[in-house]
C-alpha cells in the first residue's frame, strides 16, 4: 500500500467548474497526460488547475503531519510519558 492510499482529501467551497477539473485531474493515470491536458488549457484555466493541486498536495501533506503526531504521541504514551 503507498502513502497516498486512504488519506482522504477534502476541499471545500469549489465551483462546479473546479470539480469536473478535479475529476479530470483524477482521471489520469500518469503525469504526461495531465500535463498535455494542462498544455491544452488557456492561461488561466493552467493557473486554476495548478492551484487546485497545490490544493490537493497541501491536503494530503496536513493529513500525514496529522497522522505522524498521532503516532508520536502514542509512542510518548508507550514510554510513560503524559501526551
């Protein structure tokens, strides 16, 4: 199982129009493809899709930070110690 499998994404506050690009964005199996999808985009649609992935990448980074503090402070607990 990699990292990425079930951490759970959730943004809020989207358009309709953010959504079916996140669906895209989810559509692809590899990096070449969303970025020719990308490269067919205007301008400011690129920008949107950039920021909706940083989007998603901030997402996940907070989930396993929030995920590693947990298993830190089970440990410090393991250890005797009041988390």
């Amino acid at each position: 199982m990699s990292q990425e499998e079930g951490v759970h994404v959730t943004l809020d506050d989207l358009t309709p129009q953010q959504v079916q690009m996140l669906n895209k964005i989810w559509s692809y199996d590899r990096a070449e493809d969303l970025q020719a999808f990308r490269d067919s985009l205007p301008r400011f649609r690129q920008q949107e899709l950039d920021t909706l992935v940083m989007m998603i990448i901030m997402e996940m980074e907070g989930a396993r930070a929030e995920e590693d503090v947990s298993m830190a402070q089970e440990m410090l607990r393991d250890l005797g110690y009041s988390v």
